[in-house]
C-alpha cells in the first residue's frame, strides 16, 4: 500500500514566489492543500522581500508539515543580473526547507514537464492546463502557483515511479 | 563623543564565505573582534553548504551582536551560473541578518575600495595590504576574511563621514 506523502512545491522569485502542498493518498489519488503566490513589491527594499519569503514558506510548511521541498534545478537565466536576483530569492526558499529540518529535491525543467505533460518540450500554457486537468479547481489562474504544483506533482510521480521499480 | 559600534562584515561565497568583527570605539580606534572563513566542500550538497553558511552566521551574530551586517552590493558577476550559486550564497548570508533582525547595509565594490584604500580602482592585493596596516595582526592571509573586513571597514568609516556632515 501507498503511505501518504505530503510534498510543497516552490517556484522562487525576488518578485513572485509560487507555492503549492500536494497530498498523494490512497490509490495514488492526489489532492492540492493549499496554493498560492506570495507578491513582493519592487518598492520594498530587496532584504525585506527575501526575509518574507523566508517567513512565508517557514509558516506554510510550519502549519502543514511536508516530508520534503521540490524545487526547479536551475542552471541558467537570461543575464548574470536576473540569475543574482533569482538565486537569492531561491536560497532564501531553499533555508526555509533547510531550517524547518525537510529535505530538498531538484528536478530540471526538463523533468517537470515530462513528468506532468509526458512531453520535455511543452510550452508554460501546456504545463498550467495539465495541472488544472490533475488537480482541478484548486488551481489559482496565477502561473508562479501552478509552476509550483506541477513541481511538487513532478515529486510525487517521480516517487511513484521509484516504488513500482523497487517492487519488480 | 562617538558611541562604541559593532558590525559584521560578510563576503559571500558558495565554496568560502568570510565574515569578520569589527567594532569602533573610542578615539575612532578600530579593532577586529573575529575574522575567519566558512570553508564549504564542493563534494557537500549544495543546499547543506547553504545550511552551513547560515547556520554559521546566525551563530556568530547571537555571539557577538553586532548592530547591522556590511556586505558587498554585487551587481553583476562572470556569468549566469556562477551568479546563480553566488545569489544563493548571498541569500543565506542576508538572511541571517534578517532573522537576527539587523539590518543590512550594502556597497558597491567602488565604495569598499574607497574607504579602505582612498582609491576606487585598488587592486584586491592593495585593499588586503591596506586591511593589514589599518587592523594589525588580527588579520588572516585568507582573502575572503580580509574582503568581509574590508566591507565592515567601510561602513564604519561612511558611519564616521556622515557623522561628521552631521556635525556641520
């Protein structure tokens, strides 16, 4: 039998940063227990915007418990400018995971979408309407949420996909 | 009468992070407290060296309670992926002064050479050379340490200038 496994999923950003907890359950059934994106207004000033996603994502995964962090491996950005920018965001997220004690598991954006549309070269607009298509109406219209739970749904199809081998 | 002032300067890196002490008292005399490198294996996952690096940090800072965290305001770096590891690292860094609640105060490395050496285009050997005359002994041949006194350094001496315009 599947034991229940509880997983957020996080699509950092220094202005949006997408979350989503998925939940798979008894017959590989999985539902969405909350999603959202937290908005950091460019006024603020940079360290404020990382110290809320810090403390936001401490406080989701503080109140729901996940057994682990799915997160998109980055390897590049546009310029050094935008990758400086996305990497403080994300390592902000990432110590959120770190010091609430849950591990952090990284796939490429390669594997999200295969994992979720069963096609490595989908386009953003194919992901989000396969992930309204899987986890239904609990899906925001806001591409950082959905970006979010189709890493997290990665996670838990990866996992199954790990079990059904160790089985054969 | 100048009031006894304490910050961390901080030198970010994924592979070495440096950080250094310094507090100014009376007379504007300058003395460094600690200075060291949190050396991080490339063979460690990258999100425990990030753990590291602010685990680390959040220690010292409860230690010695500086009054704010100077750090080098990077705009631009080699490339994406080494800007990505860098913004990463920086994160961690910020946010151990975000959850100790100091602030954070930035400088470009324009500014850091400035106030260190008296010349915006010193070499990296130069401003270590002049961290050693203005420090003494305290001072480690790592250049990761002498870089995060550089920028404590430089924000005691902007404190001392603005100080001054004040005065007038």
């Amino acid at each position: 039998m599947m034991e229940r496994k509880r997983i957020i999923g996080v699509d950092p950003g220094s202005l949006h940063t997408g979350y989503g907890i998925v939940e798979s359950g008894k017959g590989g059934l999985i539902r969405v227990l909350i999603s959202g994106t937290i908005h950091l207004s460019p006024r603020k000033p940079f360290t404020e915007r990382l110290g809320l996603i810090f403390r936001e994502l401490v406080k989701i995964i503080k109140e729901f418990r996940p057994c682990g962090m799915a997160i998109e491996d980055v390897f590049c950005a546009a310029n050094p400018k935008t990758a400086l920018k996305l990497g403080q965001a994300r390592g902000a997220a990432l110590l959120s995971a770190i010091t609430e004690g849950i591990p952090v598991y990284e796939y490429s954006p390669l594997e999200i979408k295969q994992a979720v549309v069963g096609y490595g070269r989908a386009s953003k607009n194919q992901v989000h309407r396969m992930i309204t298509t899987l986890l239904g109406s609990h899906v925001p219209g806001d591409s950082h949420a959905s970006d979010a739970l189709a890493v997290a749904l990665c996670h838990l199809n990866s996992e199954k996909l790990r079990n059904l081998s160790k089985v054969r």
